[in-house]
C-alpha cells in the first residue's frame, strides 16, 4: 500500500468514529498499519475531526518510531499504544481507540464486558477482557505511560491465551476500549459494534443483574460461522 493510500485509509478511519459518536471533540484515534512496509499512519494530536485531511496523518515506521521527513504535527497521544500493539498482534492493520460511552463505562467499573448474545457472539469469541488496574510504576516509569498500557494489554491475552483476531477488542480499566481489526475500516466496524453490545448489555443487567452468559455451544455457532476456516457466513469472503 503506498503512503497516500495509507494516510486515505487512517483518515477515514478517524472520519468514521466521529460520525459514529463513537469519539466527539479531540477524543479518540484510529491508525492503519501495512506490514509489508512496516508503516503506520495516526490521527495527529489533538486536532478536531472537523479540521482533519488525509495529508494531516502522521506517518511513522512502527519499529522504530521514527516519524517520516517533513511532518510537522505530533503525532497521537497514543501512538506508544498503537505501535506496540501492531508489533505484537500479527495479523491486525487497523486500531482505534474511543471513549465511547456504554463501553468506557464498562472499563471504568473495571469489569470484563459479558457476552450475553449471539450479537456480542457474531464479532467477539467470548467475554471482551478488562485489564486489571495499572500500578503507580506503569503509569510513571519505564518507556511511557502509553507504551505500559500496551504492554498490560498484551500481558492479559498472554495470560488469558486470547487470539487477539478472535476477540478484537479489549477493555483498557478505568480508561476506555481499544479495538482493532484485519484493516482500519474493519477496526471501526468492531468499535461500531462494541459499542452497541455494551449498552446491549448495560441494559440486559439493568433489567436482571443475574443475566447468564450465552451457553458456550450458541456462542461457538455464531462466532464460527462467521470467523474461521469453518466459516459459511455471507458471500464469498468470510464477513
Ligand atoms: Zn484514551
């Protein structure tokens, strides 16, 4: 993919979560990643959705960091994040961060999001993890407070053995979701579709706090019918 592309693909991307409302004022980023250049491209920092272009992305090498010649806006705040996410799930080439209301409110009661029907079940294999808390040192020491939160992501799907393609989404505690996808466009379907399954969910404990999780066998049907070498699905491909 060339550059231009790669900035085109990131700023709709970033288009897309504002007309969603799944981030409003500055809030939010999404990035896209080619691995066969190693490129990523990311919302600038602190620049409204309103204001944005293609050519305000920033485009940096994700193992290194370096930004490209000539770019004169910083790039997201969460770029740390991003970066090292890309480095440690192989297969994904989109993320976006939000603070969209119903799933954020579920990070901020540090509580994993329960899969209660075959909507959460079609695009997430299971319960969408909560991280536990970060120390006073992750926030404060080591490569940054970004790049800790990385590393608390990925230490939980080690610890949980997660595929991070299976289940593309996690729950950042006391912060907000991160989603990601094969591609920016299907990372913004996720966080689309995260959104509305947490307030599926909100409502589904406000109405029975006692509400079980899907049986296993209706969530195995509907995330494998979709995701997988099994998958009957739609058309051709698999979604
Ligand atoms: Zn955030």
């Amino acid at each position: 993919m060339n550059i231009t592309t790669l900035c085109e693909v990131a700023y709709e991307a970033n288009l897309q979560i504002a007309r969603h409302k799944l981030a409003i004022l500055t809030w939010g980023n999404a990035s896209a990643y080619d691995a066969e250049t190693g490129l990523m491209a990311i919302k600038p920092s602190g620049v409204d959705y309103d204001a944005l272009t293609p050519a305000d992305m920033v485009v940096l090498d994700v193992e290194t960091g370096m930004v490209q010649e000539g770019t004169t806006l910083r790039p997201s705040s969460d770029t740390a994040t991003h970066r090292a996410l890309y480095r440690a799930f192989q297969g994904i080439g989109g993320i976006v961060h939000t603070h969209s209301p119903k799933a954020t409110a579920w990070a901020q009661a540090g509580t994993d999001l329960p899969c209660f029907g075959t909507t959460h079940a079609d695009y997430f294999y299971g319960p969408v993890p909560c991280t536990p808390p970060m120390t006073h040192d992750e926030v404060h020491t080591g490569e940054g407070y970004e790049h800790n939160t990385s590393l608390v992501i990925i230490r939980e799907f080690e610890q949980r053995g997660l595929d991070p393609l299976q289940m593309p989404a996690v729950l950042v505690h006391g912060h907000a979701p991160f989603v990601w996808g094969t591609d920016a466009t299907d990372a913004v379907h996720n966080a689309i579709v995260l959104e509305e399954v947490a307030a599926m969910a909100l409502d589904t404990v406000t109405i029975r706090a006692t509400t079980d999780a899907i049986a296993q066998h209706l969530l195995d049907k509907h995330f494998l019918r979709k995701h997988g070498s099994d998958a009957y699905y739609g058309q051709s491909s698999h979604d």
